[in-house]
C-alpha cells in the first residue's frame, strides 16, 4: 500500500469525535458511581481526584467543588455525574454532579483497624522507645535514591557537620511489597553498628503511604535494636512507622536537624573552654607566685630575727622552690598552648585547606583505594570548593594487591 493513500485514514480528531458522540449517549448521563477517594486536590475552584475499587479506578473532576461535599483520601463515596470526553486531550472522566460521603474508605478503615490492635499490644508504649543518640557517628538512611528526601538530609545535615558519615541504602517506598522490602532491609542491617536509623519518603496520599501501614514493617521497626527515626511524608501525615518508631520527624528535614549535631559550634566551645583553662592557669600561677613572694619575706625576716647564722641557706632554699614552682607553671602553660594548637590542628577543614581533599561516591567518603573502580564519578570536596572527575585508572601497591 503506498503509505500517501489517504482514502482510507481517518484524523485523530474523527476519531476522538466518534469516542465523544459515544460517550454523550444518554446511558452515560444521571451515573451513580460508588468507589473509594485517592488524590483529591484542588486546581483552582475546581476539584480533581481518582475513584476506584479493587480492580479499576476512573479519573473524576468536581467542577466548583466548594459548592459540594469534599471527601478525604480513603474515604468511600457515592458520585452522581456523568461521563466525559475531552476532545483535545484525548482523556475520558467522571464529571460530578454531587459527591455523597458514605464513610470511610476500606484503606483507611483497615489502617484503624491494625492500629488499635497494635496499639493494644502495646507496640507504641513510650517506655519501649530507645533514646537517639546525642553525638552519632554513622547514620543510615532507608529511602528512595530516586527522590529528594535523600538530598534534603544530606544538605541539613552537612549544614551542620562535615563529620557524620552518612550511608543510603536503596529500597522501594511505594507500591505493592514496598512495606515488606523495608522491613527486610532493616532487619539485615540492624546489628551493622549504624547509630541510628533514618526511613523517609516525601508526602503522598493515604494510598502511596500504605507501605508505611504495613504490619509487617511495624513488627520490624518495635524489634530494632538500633534507634529508629520515621521520617515519613509531609507534617500532618502520621504512619504506623511513625507511632512505632523510637522518633518522628515531621518532615525528611526535620530528621537530618534531629541527628546532625552542631559540630562548629562544638569545636568553637572546645577552643573557648581551652583558652579559659590556659588563662585560669596563668591566673592561678601568678597568684601562687605572689604568695610564694610574701611567704619569702616573712620567712627571710624569721629567719634574720631567729637564725641569723642560717638566714644564707634558707634564702636559698626558698629560692630553689620559687623557681621550681615557676617552672612548673610554666611547663603547664606550654602544655595547655601546646593542647590548644594540636586540637586545631586535628580541624577537618584546616587539613583540607592545606590543600588535601576528601574523596566520596555519592555521598559516601571513600578511605582506600581498593573501594575506587575504573569509571566511578568521584567527588573532591576541598577548603575551597568541590570537583567531580571520572575514574580512568586505578593502581594499588604492590603490597595491598
């Protein structure tokens, strides 16, 4: 067939007209369509959201919805509408009339129901939460690393300290199985020697944070040993994971402030308390030196007064002790400076403005050359910015091969 016969083709705009002809068929008007909420949001005066069962769903749209009933996620309900067809994008929908509650949805009245029987078991009793560490060293992250969540840790947590490390391990947070793949996550990396543990996802509806409901995963979380933060969706979403966990962040963000400790304001109080104990020193010398003095005279005039034949070698002895006691502060002085300048020293971020970098692959610093593989994008971080480069060549020494 010569692909320039048009005899026999149709345009897309025929074709939706025909769909369109049939769906303004009177069959499609005056619908009473009982299915469950998910993803209602407003665009404007009007209201578009998704009803479904437990085999299909159908896209709706409430046009000037503040004049009807607003449902919530999960929520089960009766539409009375009729079908539409929208000509330019080619989408069929269920256009409302009404929206009559009928309950809650069977989601929701489901999660109701775990949680009250959880709760009677006493999963979520405070006097079962473990503390979360002041100072952590090693922190894991359960989440997506295709989202943001990942990022806005890191970034609040960097923000604060350049020491933590911080380790990402990838899992599915949304979908069918995605509560049971946590949950095998965690218990797999419990006893690794992480100081706590971090589960995040941004927000979502009722439907998308299902795997958070999930028994499964709420069992795994009360049996940590490590401390859990649940950090999951947005700030009045509450999870399951949440009420079982040892913490709960509002928001991704808010648990990145939770575990980053102030690690500039630390070592500005460690350098501060330092040069208070170099000056209490001093102080503490001179005055020792002044009564050092005053004992001196009072023993030089008894000494005259008493034992005037002896007044040579006593002078002498006093002053044997002077200068050992000045010594003695001095060499306290010295050490004090000396403890000052090495803490200083120690600073991460003075080694690296000596011209050292710090190596990572996402996120994750790298401490030998055996963890770098040919065509790895490594990440410098240096006293004066960062580079990214390419990994062409990896040679160890002879004795590490």
């Amino acid at each position: 067939m010569n692909p320039l016969n048009m005899e026999n083709t149709v345009s897309v705009s025929e074709v939706n007209a025909a769909i369109k002809a049939c769906i303004d068929a009177p069959i499609f008007k005056g619908l009473e369509v009982f299915g469950e909420v998910s993803g209602f949001k407003f665009s404007g005066p009007h209201a578009y959201f998704t009803l479904k069962d437990k085999n299909s769903q159908l896209s709706c749209v409430c046009f000037y919805a503040a004049k009807t009933y607003n449902p919530k996620d999960g929520e089960s309900v009766i539409i009375r509408g009729e079908l539409d067809y929208y000509l330019k994008g080619g989408r069929l929908s269920l256009k409302a009339n009404s929206i009559q509650p009928v309950g809650q949805g069977l989601l929701f009245l489901e999660f109701e129901r775990l949680k009250a029987m959880l709760q009677k078991e006493g999963l979520f009793d405070v006097e079962h939460k473990k503390a979360i560490p002041a100072y952590p060293r090693n922190v894991l992250v359960v989440t997506s690393k295709t989202g943001a969540v990942i990022r806005d840790i890191v970034t609040t947590v960097r923000r604060k300290n350049p020491v933590i490390n911080i380790v990402v391990r990838d899992v599915r947070v949304q979908g069918e199985g995605a509560g049971k793949d946590i949950a095998d996550v965690l218990r797999r990396v419990d006893l690794l020697g992480y100081d706590v543990i971090i589960i995040a996802r941004g927000g979502g509806s009722l439907e998308d944070l299902a795997p958070f409901y999930d028994e499964e995963l709420v069992r795994a979380v009360y049996a940590m040993n490590t401390p859990v933060i649940s950090a999951v969706g947005h700030e009045t979403d509450f999870s399951l994971c949440d009420f079982v966990a040892d913490a709960r962040a509002a928001t991704p963000t808010a648990a990145g402030e939770l575990v980053a400790y102030d690690y500039y304001a630390m070592v500005e109080a460690l350098k501060t308390d330092m040069r208070r104990l170099s000056v209490g020193a001093i102080r503490a010398y001179k005055s020792a030196s002044t009564r050092a003095q005053l004992n001196f005279g009072k023993l030089k005039a008894a000494a005259s007064s008493f034992y005037s034949a002896r007044a040579l070698k006593v002078e002498r002895l006093i002053m044997s002790a002077k200068t050992s006691i000045v010594r003695s502060f001095d060499a306290a002085n010295a050490r004090t400076e000396k403890a000052v300048d090495a803490l200083d020293k120690l600073s991460p971020l003075k080694i690296l403005k000596r011209g050292y970098f710090r190596l990572q692959i996402e996120d994750n610093t790298v401490g030998s050359v055996k963890n770098i593989k040919v065509g790895d994008t490594v990440t410098a971080v240096g006293g004066d910015g960062t580079l990214k480069a390419e990994v062409t060549e990896v040679h160890l020494n002879n004795k590490e091969q």
